[in-house]
C-alpha cells in the first residue's frame, strides 16, 4: 500500500508539472497579441522571460514626456507580466491604477518617477512583488508603511527618497527577511589620507650646503689641531735636548 502511495503521489506530481509548463507555453489570445503590438508601437520593449517560459518583461527604456494612460492601460489585457521597468518616466501616482491589478508582477522600477506616498497605495494587490525600486522619488515614511501587507518583498531600494532610516526599519519588523537599502548613507568611506606638505627643494638644498660647510670646518679645525699638537710635541723634544745640554 505504501509503495501504491507512492507512485500515485508521483503521478500527480508529474502532471502538476505537465499542467504548469502547458500553461507557460499556452498560447496567446487574441486581445494578449493586441496588447502587445499597442504597447510596442508605444516604444515598450515587451520580451518573454525565456525560451521555454512566456512570462513577459516590459520596459519603457527611452524617457517620455508624453507618458500616460495609454501607456499603461494595455497591461490589464495581458496574463503573465512579471518585470515591469518604468525607470525615469513621468509616472504619477493617478497612472499607477493601472498596475494594481497586475498581481503577477514580481519586479517593479518605479525609481525617479513622480510616484509618491499616494501613489504606492495601489500597489497593495501585487502580493507577489519581490523587488521594488523607488529611488529618487518623493516618497516618505508614511508610503513605506503601506507596503507592510507585501509579504514576498525581498528588495526595496529607498536612498534619495524623505524615507527615513526609522521608516525602513519599521519595514524590516513587517516583512522580517527584506533588505531595504538607503544607499550610501550607512556606509562609512576611509578618511582620505593628509598630504604630507611638499618640501621646498631649493630651502632643503641650502640646508644640505650648510651641513656641508660644518663638516669641512670640522675637518679644517681637526687638522690645525693636530698641527699645534704636532708643534707642542716638537717643542717638548728641544726642551729636552736643551736640559740634557
């Protein structure tokens, strides 16, 4: 019985996997190819994950003063959107209606755009969001505190944001495991090393000229003293000679 278990717990494995890679290859609707093309003709680089996985990563790679609604409407047309890139677009926190009904996402750029506190109220329905990079924007405190309920998050990215470290730190307790980074500010960089003041080459030189100088009249004095010990010593030998007279 237990390997009869066993073997129908392998079959109903197999055919969950079966069924999962039937739906990554599924076809593509009609209002899905629509989608897609209207986004593109827009300048959205919209790319399958891989070859064997027709997840869709979507990017507006080239900045838009024209961005709006119609940039962003033609996502709730399609299944399987998991990246999104809206990295240095003109987003507002009213256009981000758009993506809150995109729970597939799992990344999300929304780093210098005009997304605020506001804003990040929609993003409460992408419960499978894991990556999301607001860097640069307006966002404070207060708009961190509502991605508390996103429980799958694994990055946010903060630094030049009205986001304070207290903040971040009130997110870490809500999502235990997420690595929320501010950026450079809690790093500490080495002091740079104090230049040695440069020497003055010609003042260095006069004073190599000076050492010199004493040497040789040491020199000099060391031989007229050996002179006069050499006369006293010549002196004492005709004494000498004189008292032996």
């Amino acid at each position: 019985m237990r390997m009869f278990g066993l073997f129908v717990l392998a079959i109903g494995m197999v055919t969950l996997a079966t069924a999962q890679e039937k739906e990554k290859a599924a076809p593509r609707s009609a209002g899905e190819l629509k989608a897609i093309e209207s986004l593109r003709k827009m300048g959205a680089l919209v790319l399958e994950v891989a070859q064997n996985d027709n997840h869709l990563d979507i990017s507006y790679l080239q900045p838009d003063e024209k961005f709006g609604d119609a940039h962003l409407a033609p996502l709730k047309e399609l299944k399987g959107v998991v990246h999104l890139n809206l990295r240095n677009q003109p987003v507002t926190d009213a256009l981000l209606v758009h993506i809150k009904s995109v729970d597939s996402l799992t990344q999300l750029h929304l780093e210098k755009t005009k997304v605020t506190d506001k804003g990040l109220a929609e993003l409460k329905g992408l419960k499978n969001l894991e990556y999301l990079n607001i860097y640069g924007t307006e966002v404070t405190d207060a708009g961190v505190a509502q991605l508390a309920d996103l429980k799958k998050l694994k990055k946010v990215f903060l630094w030049q944001t009205k986001a304070t470290k207290a903040g971040a730190a009130s997110l870490t307790k809500a999502i235990p495991g997420v690595d929320v980074n501010m950026g450079y500010d809690d790093i500490k960089l080495p002091e740079p090393k104090k230049e040695e003041p440069k020497k003055d080459m010609k003042k260095e030189a006069k004073k190599d000229d000076k050492k010199d100088d004493k040497k040789d009249n040491k020199k000099t004095d060391t031989k007229k003293d050996d002179k006069k010990a050499d006369a006293a010593k010549d002196v004492k030998k005709e004494v000498k000679k004189e008292e032996k007279k």
